[in-house]
C-alpha cells in the first residue's frame, strides 16, 4: 500500500506557529510518527510539504501516475477557498483524507467551510497532531475494505 501524506501552506512553523491553537510538536515529530505507524503494515509514505497551491495540485497528480492508493491531507488555509484542488481530489478518484490539527467549526468563520470535505472520504478535526495518526488509520482501514 502507497500512502501520499500532503501538508499545505505554513504546516512547515509548526513547533512554533500560535501553539496554543497547532501544539509545540513540529512537522517532523508528526512525520516521525505517521512513518512509524506505516512501518507496522509495511505501507510506503511519500510525506510532501509545500506552501504553493500550484504544487499541491501537481503532488496529487503525480500520486496518481506513480499508483499510490491514497492521500492523507492537511491543505491548511487552502481547505476554505481553493477550488483548484477541490476539482484535482476529484480528478484524481484515490481516497482522500482531509486532516485538521484544530477544530476548524470552532474558530473564525471563514474557517468553518471546506471546499474539500465533499470530496474525501471522511475528514479528521480538532486533535492536534493526533488527527493525522487517527485520519491514517481511518484511511488504512477503508482502503483495506
Ligand atoms: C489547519 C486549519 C486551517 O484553517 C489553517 O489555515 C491551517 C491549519 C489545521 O490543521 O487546523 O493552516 O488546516
């Protein structure tokens, strides 16, 4: 199994950006532990960070040719407006699992929408970087299905 895991725009401060609402563990300590759960099931993680909506785009098409199976998806403040990457989740036809640190229907409310949700299969809010351990499993279970 080929698991793409995609961090959007300014994922890359976390550790130091408003950790009262992202948490003080860093992008790295959140990779560290997805590529330790995928060890266990033997299941291969391409992990991409980018700040451009453009390459996010791109990340999703390239999943597709190389044959992964699914992606687990953080598209940060891109989830609320960005129809170029709602229309390439769909374009794609692979699982997506969409994966917020915050609970987003709790905070401002430019956040409460997502462009995106109607396009994955199921989408994780609101525990930290628990939501990406819980959103892989959910993903690794519905592809097993
Ligand atoms: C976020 C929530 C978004 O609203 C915000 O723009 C982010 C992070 C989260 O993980 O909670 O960049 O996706």
């Amino acid at each position: 199994m080929k698991i793409l895991v995609l961090h959007g725009p300014n994922l890359n401060l976390l550790g130091t950006r408003e950790p009262h609402i992202y948490g003080t563990d860093t992008l790295d300590d959140i990779n560290a532990r997805l590529r330790e759960r995928a060890a266990r099931d033997n299941i291969e993680l391409r992990i991409v960070q980018t700040n451009h909506e453009g390459v996010m785009v791109d990340e999703l098409h390239r999943a597709r040719a190389d044959g992964f199976d699914g992606v687990l998806l953080n598209p940060g403040a891109l989830t609320h407006y960005s129809y170029s990457l709602r229309d390439a989740i769909a374009a794609i036809e692979k699982p997506v699992v969409e994966v917020h640190l915050s609970n987003i229907f709790k905070r401002e409310e430019f956040r409460h929408r997502s462009v995106i949700t109607a396009v994955c299969v199921g989408h994780i809010v609101g525990f930290g970087w628990r939501s990406y351990l819980l959103g892989l499993e959910g993903l690794i279970q519905h592809l097993r299905d």
